[in-house]
C-alpha cells in the first residue's frame, strides 16, 4: 500500500505509486502578487512627486528668487543713469579745499578756539582768513556745533565741502559775492572738528559719488 492512501482505504481509493499528485497554484494569489507590486510602484512614483514638490517650494523657490535678484540688479533705470550722471556733475564743479578761504569765528565764552580750528583747517588744506571772535549777530547765541556761513552760490559748493570737517554745523546764506569765502563760526555745542579719517572718507564721497542702487532695483 502507498504512504498515500489513507488508512482502511482500499480499492478504488487506493493511490499507487511513489509520486505526489500535481497540483495548480490558486490564480487568487498570482492576481493578490500583482497587485502588490502595481501598488508598491505607484507608492514610489508617489514619493518621488513630493520630493519634487518639496524641492520647488524649497530650494527651487529659492534659488529661482536669488537668480531674478541677480537679474534685477543688473539693470541700470533711465532714472538711475540721470541721477548718477547729474552727481557726477554737481561733484566736479566742487571747489577742492585748497580753493576755499575759511573765515574762523567764535562764538562762545571759551578763548581759543578759533585759533586751534584754524590751525586744524589749514592743516587741512584749507586757506585760513580772518580769525577771532564772532559778530554781534551771532556772538553767544550760536547754540549748536557751529554755522557755515557763505554766498548763496556756496550752498552747493564750498559750504558742503568744509561741512565734511565739522559734523552737526548748520549751512546758512548770506548776500556775499565772494563763494569760495565762507564763515566757520563756532557755536557753545563745539568740542572738534570731526576726525581727520573721518573728514576724509566724507570728503571722498562727496566728490566721488556712486551710481544709486536704488534706482536700479525698481519694480524687482
């Protein structure tokens, strides 16, 4: 009797031989295998679209937003381009401070110091006038650093140019003829003239101005 055939079996349900019967595999697990796979892959394609996503809301965004920043500055405006060229204008018809005549006054209780900023403005560069105290009009009634006092054409020549060696001094007119002999008066907020370095690096950027970077950002 064959290991197969169940016990008290016989007859026509005895099974002969010494091979196992063949048997098909059910078509329910091969469909439940596909489909496993088919939802593996679409969860991959699922999570390559987010890092996608991610990387555009990210580092893209970013990246795209530096690159537009870039091409924003590299234009010029019309508007920019004029501003610069009328500075450029303005700074080389400023008289240098060996062209200007300073007239050092003092207004204040304290004696001496119109003779030690004079001395500091020549050391300057500057050409040294008349030196002593103020005028009645303003001789202690000078309440801030000190007033440059010139012609109307001074305005916009040598007052701005010795206004780089004194900060926080207020610029004034008059009816002069003379514009390169302005007046320093020296008013009870004085202690110096601002630092040399200082003075220097104000006086570079008066005479050198740069282009507006303003202008050139304008609807970025």
């Amino acid at each position: 009797m064959s290991m197969l055939t169940p016990p008290g079996m016989g007859g026509q349900y005895r099974i002969t031989g010494d091979k196992y019967p063949r048997m098909r595999r059910p078509r329910g697990r091969r469909k439940f295998v596909f489909v496993s796979i088919t939802s593996v892959t679409v969860l991959g394609l699922i999570g390559w679209g987010s890092l996608q996503l991610i990387d555009i809301y990210t580092g893209g965004s970013e990246a795209t937003a530096a690159g537009t920043k870039a091409d924003c500055a590299s234009k010029v405006t019309p508007e920019a381009k004029a501003s610069a060229a009328a500075a450029a204008a303005v700074a080389s018809t400023l008289p240098k401070p060996a062209q200007i005549t300073v007239n050092v006054l003092n207004a204040t209780p304290r004696s001496g110091l119109a003779k030690q900023t004079a001395d500091e403005l020549k050391k300057r560069g500057f050409k040294i006038g008349d030196v002593g105290n103020a005028t009645a009009a303003y001789d202690k009634k000078v309440t801030g650093a000190g007033i440059l006092l010139g012609a109307k054409a001074a305005g916009q020549a040598a007052l701005p140019v010795l206004n780089t060696q004194l900060s926080g001094a207020q610029l004034k007119t008059d009816g002069r003829a003379q514009a390169t002999t302005v007046d320093l008066i020296i008013g009870n907020s004085f202690k110096a003239l601002s630092k040399k370095e200082d003075a220097d690096k104000a006086l570079t950027v008066l005479t050198q101005p740069k282009p507006a970077a303003a202008g050139s950002k304008k609807n970025c």
